[in-house]
C-alpha cells in the first residue's frame, strides 16, 4: 500500500460564495483562550502570509503579538487494523482567529484501492453528514442545491497512486470546524509483510496531534517494526506494544518534539510514518477464518522450493528514456539478472520503433549468459518512439516457440515482465488492439507483469493488459527512485514456489466465492479467497487446495469452526466484527471492477455494472458508478464526492515517428541499426531519432501557450493576441547564451471581425556555439559562423555541430538537441494551398528542465523555475462544460476557465486534447508584465528585461 498524505489545510480570503455557517461553538474543543498557545508557525499555502495581531497585558503596558489566522488545535489518525482489514479514521480541528471570514479546505490523499466509507464535519455548530446515493441521484440532489440558490462545495478526486478527497467551506470569524473522514482497505503482503503507510503533514505545529495503529490478528503476529523515517528527529516518540496476537503503535509528539529546531515555528512532522508487520504461518493450507456468515482464507505457504522460471524482460528504449530513468532501469537491470538462478532461463527484448532481442531464444542463466546479458544492456541508447505491441508479440513468440518445441521444464513457470514509460507511438495504436492481440497469441502458463514508469503512461491500459493475463501491475513516477523501484517490483514476481493453486469448498451452501487470483505463488506474496455461507446450515468450513511445487503435487486441507473467533473478537474492543463481510466485498467489488473493464460486449458490462452498483450502496462504499452525498440536516447546503476519474495522461505522448500500421499487418521482426551521425554535412539516410519527455511546453495554433508545472502537475494555457510580423521572445537566458523567438504571421483574411495569427519563422539562437537555426513554413536555415547550410521540409536529415544536433523528419518535425538535457521539437503544420483562409504555420515544444539559469525569461523560459500556483473554489462555469476556478499566483488571484487545448505530437491532424486552465486577457496575471513586454527586435535578440 502507497502512503496517504493525511490532510492538507490551506486558507484563502474570501473570493468567493461558500458555505454560510453561523458562529456558534463546538463543545468539544478545548476554551478559545487554549487554542492560541501553539507557537506562530506559516501554515501551508497562506497567501502573502497574512496575520493579525492581538493584544496581550505586559509590565509596560501593550505588547502586540503575532497570531495566527486559523489554528490547528488537533490533528488525529487511528487506524485499526483486523486479520489485514484496516479501517482509517482522519480527524482534524481548527479555529480561525482572524476577524475576517477564511476559507479553510480539507485534503485528503488515501490510498488507490481503498474505499471512502463516511464523511462528517461541524462547522459553528452546523453539522454535515454523507450517504452514499447512485452517482445520478447524487448528481441531481446536488443540481438541485444550487437551483434553489444555495452554496454547494464540490469535492473533487485525483488519480495517480493516490485519490484526493477534498473539501472546502467558509469559516467566519471566531467559528470552529471539525472534519472527519472514515475510509477502508485491505493489506496485501507483500515481499514477506505488510505494510500500513501513514503520510503525515500537518503543516504546521498543532497543539494536539495523535496517531494510533491498533492491530489484531488471531493468526498470531510474528514480527512488527516501526522503521524510522523521519530521520533520527523523532527518535524514541513511537511507542510499540506487541502481544500474541495484538499490537498497537502510538505516535504523539509534543509542541516542542514537532518543531524542526528549539525555536522554530515549522513543524517536523512532514513524512511517513510506516508500519511493518507479518503473521505467524503454522499450516501449510493457510489460515481460514469463519464469522457472521462469512470466510476468509490467507494462502501463503513457506519453506518451499523455488520453481524453475523463464522469463523474458521487455523494455522500452525509446527516446523518453533518456537520461537518469534509463540508468537506474539498466543498473536495476543488472542488479536482478545476478539474482537469476542456474536453472532459470531468461532473454531480454528492447525496443523503441524497432524491436531488438539479445537472444533470439531463451538461454540458461549461467554466470557466461548473464555477464553477457549485462554488457548488452550497458550499451543501450534510448531514441525513437515506442512500438509496444510488437515487443510483447515479439516476448510471446520466443515463449510460445520454446514451449512448443519441448524446451521448457514442464514444471516451470514463465513470466514476462514489460517496463516501459509511454504509450504506444509506433506500429499498432490502438490499446483494445494490443489487447487482443496479446491475449490471442499468449499462452494459459505465461503471466505477463507490468511495470508503468512516469506520469505519461496509461496506467489503466497496462492494468488490464496484466489482469487478463495472469500477472498484475505497478506505477513508479520520475520523481522516486526508479533502480529501486524495478526491483523491489521484480522481487514480488521472482520466485515462484507455486502453480496452478485451486481452492475448493464442498459443501454447496458456500457461495460467492472471490479471490485475488493468480495461477502461481510467489514467495513473500498471499493469495486472500473470500465467500458467504449459511450460518444456519454450516458450523465450519472445510477447504482443499491442490498446487504443483517444484517436485510434487500437493493436495492441502483445513477445517475452520464458525464459534473460533468469536470469543476471540468480542474480548477485544478495537477488533472489527465486520471484517470478513467487508475483505468479501472488497474483493468482490474489484474481482467485478476488473471483469467489466474486460467485458466483450455492452449487455455484459451493465450487468456487471448493476452488481457493482448494488454492492456499493448496500456496503456503503464510493466506487466509479455511486458518489457519497454531503448534507446539512435540512438538506439545503449540499457537496458532492464523486468517485476518481479514469487513470489516464492528460497529455499525448512520445513525438510520433513512423507510420501507423493496419490491423492486420504482420510485425516484420525487422532490425535497422541506426543511421550514423554526420558532421556538418547533409545525410540522406534515415535520422537518428530522439522522442522528448512526455509533459512539455508547447505553443501551438494562433498561438495558444500550454505551460506545464511539474510540481503542481498542471497544465495553465493562454493565448496572445497580437498583429501578423511582431516578434515574440519564447525563451531568454543569457547566462547559457540561449533565446528562443517566434515571429507571427496573419492568416489570409479576417474572420469574424478577427484577423487570426500563427507562428510563421522561428528563431534559435545557441549563442556559445555561434549557431543560428531560422525555422520557417518553407524550409530550415542554419548559419554556424561564416557558413550558411539550407535544408528543405522535403528532406530526412541530421545534422551535428559541435554538442548542437539538428534532425530533420520529412514534412513532419525539426527537433534541435543541445547537449544531452536541452532540446526543442518543431512541427510542420500543412494546410490546403487553396483554403480561403489559413495559413501554414509552425508549433513548438520545449520540456520543462533545470538546464537554464535562473535568469531565463521569456513567455516560456519564466516558467522554466516554477512559480507556486494554487487552484481553489472549483465551481460551475457559464458555460456548464467548463468548470471555473480561482488561481493564486505570483501574488494575484485570477478567475480561470477548464478547457481543452491540443498536442500535435502523436496526431498531426486531430490533435490530442490537452486539459489546463486557460487564464484570459493574454495571460495577464500569469505572465511577468504584459505581454506586448516580449516583443524583440530581431529573430535573434534576447529579450532585455529590467
């Protein structure tokens, strides 16, 4: 389980309607006067850092001190966690001081997977509470909040390995809040124990802060440990106390523990606090556990041996991979072939638009094979795009070949594991495509793993990719530590002791039978079977399990007596007596997630859909298809918390290079190597391509600026206005010796009142280099000091001087590469040479990095150093299909728009939607200045900016 970040509170003034709560106090909190003692501390994303101050009696009179707008009196976690069923309660109260009303917002990150369960909170006295409604009847309720003119929150959900709850109200002066959120989740073991992930970040120091983990496992706890990770600051603050079969954790650090130094007003309390634990495993045949009607059986049998593997690793090597993702991949790489077992066989598949193999069958992994292995890897450079239907046909095809041919030890397991950072830009498209065509040419003893790297893969698409083929799937992001990442992954999948598991309940009054299921056992990992019974009918349950070890076939048995928990359970008063009922409907409610999203045809998926449905309004649950409802008792003031949108990329992916192949095309399983490098002169030969990161800024049209923000992974878009032959400075560092500039052309004739303008010429100027690159609609001009070399849009080129690299793509793009971090992407946009009205113009990309100096300007380059941006008070728009919302940055507050803007790489002629907010009147606001302030000169000049 990924951590969750508990909640983040910010605060705004005022801007806009929220809830209108009256004042009166909660009888719960602490007096006022108690409330204020926590030393003055900058809480999380206050604007300007505004404070008041009071008044306070002194031996000279007044003294006026410093407080805090709104104060954090508590901040609370409990977790209580039942035979692997956690229930996490997160509570938080605050007060706010100031004289003026604050919007405070609640959120809140919890784990993907979990399941929100209830929601309250107490404003002044008004109390909020939730229910769960089928997400059109929640729609509607909250339609109707607003029609009757009443305030209306939204909560919104995020996806990448967490989903954000999130809550915002208008506090007036005086008023205390109290919110409370209740969610559930199952512990899933893996490389030998659980873990249970609390992200702590209160923000500040809080007067009372509190964190407990109560665990309860009638299997018996062999181990817990609370590793320190927060860096030796807390040293000594968890307190462990272990039993038999109970445990709990404490976490309470005073005012003056939370604090980062003895006189600092920040708090160090910002990280996770992680718990590990295991169970003890007597029974090779698992432990089943029988109560209310309801069973649960934990597989995970030890002291077996390893069974032979085959595995083939598939890797992406295209051009996104360049730099420190493909070093860590290739050191992770070499890492876990040394863990590869004499009797194991293995080969290696890369690719980009091509496909490679080291092998072209599977070798013994003897110490000759793997060193081998290695150096193959080492060579590695990424470039080009991604061709990954063909690589995983490619995987299956050295598989099923060697499996035909009588190669394999028929009591091996083989596995294929696919790492990759992008979708599919080259060869087959279309995702359902590749996945049909995987499932068609797999065969039922093959289980395919996916490891998804980055924020540009569709995480959804390599989700179903593995779940219907026996394996599963993980996401690792750019920012984390990618060596360590691929093989913590790959341990999870490495030593199968276990095939073909099958689990058997005879007495037919055992119904509804769900499991997380997988073909084999690996080692470390735990297969969970759930399911009802008649407790009328049955006083105990009887299991048999058949498996293939790596000598024997194994036939297991158990019998579990409803009364044995019983007694056990009731003694204990953190024990949760649903927990066999809520791990059944887990595992159910995503056993029916995963086959509908597999579903073959539109009557199988509502059906599907209906169960779904049902399940979560009966276990009172948020899942794609219901929304939890929040509302005051007279039913007036309404939010609604609808479930997380779908796990995809807002944003197209690698640049597109190749053509699309047909459907029914045969993978030629061709080889190319890589046209060389010439210096200075022109080559026609094929270009030695370099596909960009997958989150770039762009400029695209007439002319509309998409800046992406890393940090806030955001995208904000603006258009500029101007008149045709006006220069505009894109990028301007002077310290590297680096300006980017783009002159505008008019289109053909006005519109509507309007004369529409594009980017005609383009200008790079690598000042340290003496080269100049002219970018036009008609072809591309290159001046290295006294020569001058012309290349036409009709040519496939690559040009080098000196660490400055100019490829050309027939018709299609110009990317210049500067050194190893530095690039920039030209697209060539064509239009119909007779059309009344447009013009051919020019976009450009340019990804975001830290090359530049900090004095970089430009429309773009200002953006190179991120500026703190915050998007507030989400809301309904005039127009109903784009929401508004208020932005702070750079010490305004803008209204902007929700819209969709388009990226060009992988569609030259659709176009892929970009989602961002548009923020009007040309960027004024979110640009330094105006934007008549980056009219230059020339196409060269840097931009003078005082």
């Amino acid at each position: 389980m990924k951590g969750f970040k508990c909640f983040l509170i910010c605060f705004f003034l005022l801007e806009a309607q929220a809830f209108e709560i009256p004042t009166d106090e909660l009888s719960e909190f602490a007096e006022y006067g108690d409330l204020l003692e926590p030393a003055p501390g900058k809480f999380q994303f206050v604007p300007d850092n505004r404070r008041y101050q009071r008044s306070l009696p002194g031996e000279s009179g007044e003294v006026r001190e410093d407080v805090d707008q709104v104060t954090l009196y508590s901040y609370k976690v409990q977790s209580t966690i039942t035979s692997r069923v956690a229930n996490t309660m997160i509570q938080s109260k605050l007060v706010n001081n100031s004289p003026q009303p604050q919007n405070v917002v609640f959120d809140v990150e919890i784990p993907k997977g979990a399941f929100i369960s209830n929601f309250s909170m107490t404003v002044g006295g008004m109390t909020f509470t939730s229910s769960i409604k089928e997400k059109t009847v929640g729609q509607t309720l909250y339609a109707q909040a607003r029609a009757k003119g009443k305030t209306a929150g939204l909560v919104r959900s995020k996806t990448f390995d967490m989903e954000s709850f999130q809550t915002e109200v208008n506090v007036p002066p005086g008023a205390k809040v109290q919110f409370e959120l209740h969610y559930e989740e199952v512990k899933w073991r893996k490389l030998g124990s659980y873990e249970h992930r609390i992200h702590l970040q209160p923000g500040r120091l809080a007067k009372h802060l509190e964190v407990n983990v109560w665990i309860v496992e009638p299997q018996g706890l062999r181990f817990l440990h609370v590793p320190d990770t927060f860096e030796g600051h807390f040293d000594g603050v968890p307190v462990i106390s272990k039993g038999h079969q109970k445990a709990h954790v404490s976490f309470k650090p005073t005012v003056a523990q939370q604090r980062k130094c003895s006189n600092c007003s920040e708090t160090a309390v910002d990280g996770q606090l992680l718990v590990m634990y295991d169970v003890n495993r007597e029974e090779k045949a698992g432990e089943l556990e029988v109560f209310n009607g309801y069973f649960i059986h934990f597989f995970a049998p030890e002291n077996l041996e390893p069974i032979p593997k085959n595995i083939l690793f598939v890797i992406d090597v295209s051009g996104s991979m360049w730099g420190v993702k493909m070093k860590q991949t290739v050191e992770a790489m070499k890492t876990i072939l040394d863990d590869l077992h004499a009797e194991d066989q293995f080969s290696v598949v890369d690719f980009n638009h091509n496909i490679r193999t080291w092998r072209n069958d599977l070798v013994s992994a003897t110490k000759t094979q793997v060193a081998d292995a290695k150096r193959y890897i080492e060579k590695i450079q990424p470039n080009g795009g991604t061709n990954i239907n063909e690589a995983l046909l490619r995987a299956i095809f050295i598989l099923n070949e060697a499996n035909n041919l009588g190669l394999l030890d028929p009591n091996s397991v083989s596995l294929i594991i696919l790492v990759s950072d992008g979708d599919p830009t080259v060869g087959e498209l279309k995702l359902s495509k590749i996945q049909k065509n995987v499932k068609k040419n797999i065969q039922d003893n093959i289980s395919l793993f996916s490891l998804g790297i980055g924020f540009d893969v569709d995480y959804d698409f390599l989700k179903r990719l593995s779940n219907e083929n026996r394996g599963l799937a993980q996401r690792i992001y750019g920012n984390q530590d990618t060596a360590s990442q691929l093989k913590k992954f790959y341990n999870q999948v490495s030593t199968p002791l276990l095939r073909n598991v099958q689990f058997n309940y005879p007495d037919t009054s055992v119904t509804d039978i769900t499991q997380n299921n997988f073909p084999s056992y690996f080692e470390g990992s735990e297969i969970v079977v759930a399911g009802r019974f008649d407790p009328d009918k049955l006083k105990q349950i009887q299991s048999i399990i058949t498996a293939t070890s790596a000598n024997t076939e194994l036939v297991l048995e158990t019998l579990a007596q409803m009364d044995d928990l019983e007694e056990f359970l009731s003694k204990d008063k953190h024990a949760d007596p649903n927990f066999t009922k809520k791990l059944w409907a887990y595992l159910t409610i995503n056993q029916l997630l995963a086959e509908r999203s597999l579903a073959s045809t539109e009557v199988a998926k509502k059906k599907i859909t209906k169960t779904i449905l049902q399940m979560s309004l009966e276990h009172h649950i948020v899942t794609p298809f219901t929304a939890m409802v929040i509302e005051n008792d007279a039913g007036d003031e309404r939010m609604l918390a609808d479930s997380p949108p779908q796990d995809r990329s807002c944003c197209g992916g690698s640049l597109y290079y190749g053509e699309k192949v047909p459907p029914t095309s045969i993978p030629s399983w061709a080889n190319p190597s890589p046209a060389p490098v010439v210096s200075m002169q022109l080559a026609a030969s094929p270009v030695l391509e370099s596909t960009p990161p997958p989150h770039v800024m762009r400029v695209e049209n007439d002319p509309h600026f998409i800046i992406y923000l890393p940090k806030s992974q955001m995208n904000i878009c603006f258009n500029i206005d101007s008149e045709p032959g006006r220069i505009l400075n894109l990028v301007s560092d002077p310290e590297s010796g680096i300006s980017v500039n783009g002159q505008l052309i008019g289109a053909k004739k006005f519109q509507n009142g309007k004369l529409r303008t594009y980017f005609g010429k383009l200008g790079l100027y690598i000042q340290n280099k003496d080269v100049k690159i002219e970018i036009s609609t008609e072809n591309i001009t290159l001046h290295h000091g006294s020569r001058t070399s012309v290349l036409s849009w009709s040519d496939t080129a690559h040009v080098a001087y000196q660490r400055v690299v100019i490829s050309v793509k027939k018709e299609k793009t110009v990317t210049v590469t500067v050194g190893k971090d530095m690039f920039f992407s030209v697209l060539l946009h064509r239009v119909w040479k007779k059309h009344p009205v447009n013009v051919d113009f020019l976009g450009i990309y340019i990804p975001p990095t830290s090359t530049f100096s900090p004095k970089t300007h430009g429309l773009i380059g200002q953006f190179m150093h991120e500026p703190r941006v915050q998007i507030f008070n989400e809301r309904l728009g005039t127009d109903p299909e784009k929401p508004e919302a208020s932005m702070e940055v750079k010490g305004h507050t803008l209204t902007v728009t929700r819209g969709l803007q388009k990226d060009y790489r992988t569609d030259t002629v659709f176009g892929t939607d970009v989602p961002c907010w548009f923020v009007h009147n040309s960027g004024k606001g979110f640009i330094d200045g105006r934007y008549k302030d980056y009219f230059v000169p020339q196409l060269f000049s840097f931009l003078k900016w005082s």
